[in-house]
C-alpha cells in the first residue's frame, strides 16, 4: 500500500450535481492546481483567518468596484465583521462612489471601437461602460464635499475615506438606495480605509486642484503609515492573530505587509510578522514585482510569521473570480462577528504604538536580530519567558 494515503487525502471528487451549493462544489470538486489553491484560500479564510477574534486586513488592486465586487463581495464581507480593516487603490474608491452616488455603469465589451466610444462621451474598462458624465459628476460631488469646514486641515486617509464615506451615506439614504458603496459601508461598519498613493486617483486630482483654491486639505501619509502598524501591533499585542487578505498586488499589496517592518526593523519593537497570508493575484513571481512575490519571500522581510508559512495561501486567478467564490463560501460557512469598529479606536491604537515606540525605538541603528527560535511573545506582548529586550 502507497505511503501517501497517510500523509494525503485521496483526490476522489463527488459527482457535481444540479443543485450543488456554491460552498459545497468548492469542497468537494476544486481538488487540484488553482482550483486546489481556491479551495484551500476558501477554507484558510473561514477557518483561520476570519475564525475567533483575529484582525483581517483587506488589500485591494485592480478594476475591482467598477466591475461591481464592492457592492456584491466587499461590503458583504465587512457588514459580516471578516473584513476589520482595507488599503485601496484611489481608483477603486473612486468608481466606488458611482454606484454611491446611484449612477449607472453597462456590462459591455471589451472589443468596441473605442474611437467611437471617445466621440461618443462613452469610458470603458475592458468590458464595464459608463457615461463620461459619470466622471464629471463623481468629480463634483468630491469637490463640493470637501469644501466643508471639516475637512480643511491635515488628516490621515482613513479619516478622510471616513469623512467622505458619512456623506455618501447621506446620499444612498436620500436616494432611497442602501449597501452599494463601499465608502458609505465602512463608514457604517467603523471600517477604516487607507490608500497607499493618495495622489494616484481621481479623488487625489480633485484634492489637488482644490488646493490651488485654497483648500487646506493635505492627506498626511505618516500619519497613514503609523497609524496602520498601530492595527496591527494592537492585534498582536493583545494576543489575537493578524491576517492579510491581498487582492492583486502593488502599492496596497506592500503598505499593508510593511506595517510588520515598520514594528519590526524600523521602530525596534519585538514581533514576528502576520499569522495568515492569502493572496489572489496573476503576477508571476520570477519578474521581481512586489505583486508577485510570495510569502516565503516575505518571511525574510520579517513580513510573514515564519511559524505559520505552511497557513499561507496564494492562488492565481483573477480576483473578479476569487473574491466573489470566497465571499459565498464564507458567509455559508462561518457566523457573522461582532464588529471590530477599529476606526473608533484609532487614537487608543495610535498611543499606544507611540509609547512602545519611544520605549524600544532609537534614532541610531537598531540590533540586527534574527535568531527565529526565540520564544514566541505571549498575549501580554511580552517574551513568553520573561527576558526583557536588550
């Protein structure tokens, strides 16, 4: 007798049948290659990541609003308490605010002239259409937004999606519409909301050219960047679990991963690195790109806890594809938690990093420090032994 049937699950999948469930089908039919690695993503988020009281953290790249995933995945997700936090693209809170805003966007073509299309005031993302109206009013709106007194000093990203978010929620609940807006969503959940590249988007052109009008509006990036490791350090700090839900790659992808750096290497304070790592992505990981690089590769970042690499899952396949399978087999599988409302506690989280900071943290070279079989930290943030750091 083969010694793999000790070591491996026979791959003998159940006939697929007519009134075969979304989460079923994902358990007993996607057995192997990137149907494997969606299955294993399915069970690593419903099992682990979003299991007990652990913080999940959401990255999201690509042209995903516009193809409607906020609206059918996303908030899902956050209303259901398994997403506590996100780092977007503008982009994508930007087209965000068109369905918010109850504008209309086609499902069309990716094969139309698209001189005909220009001529014809008509956008396309490969296949989903809209008006060019859709941009000059989306424009206005956040113009006209961000104009209010509120808004006139510096403040992190996640203040000002939560801001922004407050009145798109007055909008949907003028407009008689509810749950289209991510924005507006996570204003409800207390989700808070981080871009990575404040100035790459739509939203960052109309802050831009407010400014020339005076606008005293100004997205402060550090603060963006310590009040992200403060999510994090508060998670693990407190015993629970970290996790990264990473959607595509890019800058979102490397700003939510360098919060562990951040504690780590930069602010000298002791910690191993985020306990679950799911990545759905098409970049190959031999081009060098953040976008494809694995988490093994992030263990030696400091980025990934290397205790629980084997807990790491990336499949390759669009996240148009992924998220929404995800999604299903989640709230299928696993109750709703209670909501983490992080964005309340952005202040306490912020402090306390600060306080950690100046108590391990120096101006001059920190300690190289790689020896991994070190006692792990215990729920208290301190050495499950006892010794203090030099």
């Amino acid at each position: 007798m083969s010694s793999l049937n000790k070591k491996f699950p026979q791959l003998l999948p159940d006939p697929i049948r007519k009134n075969s469930r979304v989460a079923d089908l994902i358990d007993t039919a996607f057995k192997a290659y990137n149907g494997g690695r969606l299955a294993e993503a399915c069970r690593l988020f419903s099992q682990k990541m979003i299991a007990g009281n652990g913080v999940v953290g959401m990255s999201l790249t690509g042209a995903l609003t516009p193809a409607g995933l906020g609206r059918s995945a996303i908030v899902p997700l956050m209303k259901a308490g398994f997403v506590d936090w996100i780092i977007s693209t503008g982009a994508n809170l930007y087209h965000d605010l068109h369905f918010g805003l109850g504008m209309e966007l086609y499902s069309g073509s990716p094969f139309l002239d698209d001189v005909k299309l220009r001529h014809e005031g008509v956008i396309r993302i490969y296949d989903v259409l809209f008006d060019y109206d859709v941009l000059l009013d989306t424009d206005a709106f956040v113009r006209e937004v961000i104009q209010g007194p509120e808004f006139q000093r510096p403040m992190a990203s996640d203040e000002f999606h939560h801001l922004l978010g407050r009145y798109v929620y007055q909008r949907e609940r003028k407009l008689g519409i509810r749950d289209t807006s991510v924005l507006s969503a996570a204003y409800q959940c207390g989700v808070p909301i981080f871009t990575s590249s404040p100035g790459d988007s739509s939203i960052g052109m109309n802050v831009a050219a407010m400014a020339l009008r005076d606008s005293k509006l100004l997205i402060d990036v550090n603060r963006d960047v310590n009040q992200t490791a403060a999510i994090v350090y508060a998670a693990k700090s407190s015993g629970a679990t970290s996790s990264v839900f990473i959607l595509g790659g890019g800058s979102p992808k490397n700003f939510m991963l360098q919060t562990e750096p951040q504690i780590q290497e930069v602010m000298g304070i002791e910690e191993r690195g985020h306990d679950y790592f799911l990545q759905c992505t098409d970049a190959r990981p031999d081009t060098g790109g953040l976008s494809g690089a694995t988490p093994g590769e992030a263990v030696s970042w400091g980025k990934i806890d290397p205790d629980n690499l084997p807990d790491c899952v990336v499949c390759y396949t669009d996240s148009t594809i992924s998220l929404p399978l995800i999604t299903g087999y989640a709230l299928s599988r696993v109750a709703p938690r209670k909501l983490k409302r992080l964005y309340d506690q952005r202040d306490t989280q912020y402090e306390a990093l600060r306080k950690a900071y100046l108590k391990h943290g120096q101006v001059s070279k920190i300690e190289h420090r790689t020896d991994l079989s070190k006692p792990k930290r215990g729920r208290s943030g301190r050495s499950v032994t006892g010794t203090k750091r030099k």
